[in-house]
C-alpha cells in the first residue's frame, strides 16, 4: 500500500484592513426655495398677433412662453424631423415676422417683440 505523506497546509494569511478616519457628521441647513426674479414675474401687455393664441390679459413672461408650449404641442407644430423647429401655423406667422419656420432659441426672440 502506498503511504500517504503528510500535506502541510499553510496558514491563511491575514487581510489587512484599512483603517478609515471617521468624518464629522455636519448637518446641511435645508435649502431654501428659490425666489422668482420679479422681472419675470411682471405682467407683460400682449400684442394683438400673440394674443390670438395666448389670450388678450396681461401674464408674464413665463406664462406667455408655457402658454405657447401648450398650443404648439396642441396643434403638433414642432418639425416631426428636427425637434428644435417649429412650423408656424396662420396664427403664429405674425409672432414670428412672415417666417414659416423658426427655432425655438429665436422663437422667444420673436416672442419677446409682441411684449410691452
């Protein structure tokens, strides 16, 4: 029979842990809501042109651009191929200077001509 020779294992070797410094816990001050700048928040005097699609009372800029968004998406008049264009129908041709095509960067250019 064949002897069997003793296997000597080697003892696992220790992982070395990494010490980690522990940090001051600093408690942040709950942030406070953001004011609207009051300039935006003017009611603006809406030209004849705009208001067929935004309406005749005065609102504030930002009213007047989101109330544009919703009639713009309403009537699916942003380009099917380049998202950024928007096709103006026979309400919008006034607001945007004859163009029948403009970008929405130059779209709130033209926009800001119909407020006073």
């Amino acid at each position: 029979m064949a002897e069997k020779k003793a296997v000597k294992k080697k003892p696992a070797k220790k992982k070395a842990v990494k010490k980690v410094a522990k940090k001051k816990v600093v408690k942040k001050k709950a942030k406070a809501k953001r004011k609207p700048n009051p300039a935006f928040m003017k009611p603006m005097r809406i030209s004849d042109a705009l208001a067929k699609i935004v309406g005749i009372k005065p609102l504030p800029r930002t009213e007047v651009t989101k109330r544009l968004w919703q009639y713009i998406k309403k009537n699916r008049l942003q380009d099917s191929v380049n998202r950024r264009n928007i096709n103006a129908d026979s309400n919008l041709l006034p607001v945007f200077g004859g163009k029948k095509t403009v970008s929405m960067f130059e779209m709130t250019k033209l926009v800001n001509r119909h407020l006073s």
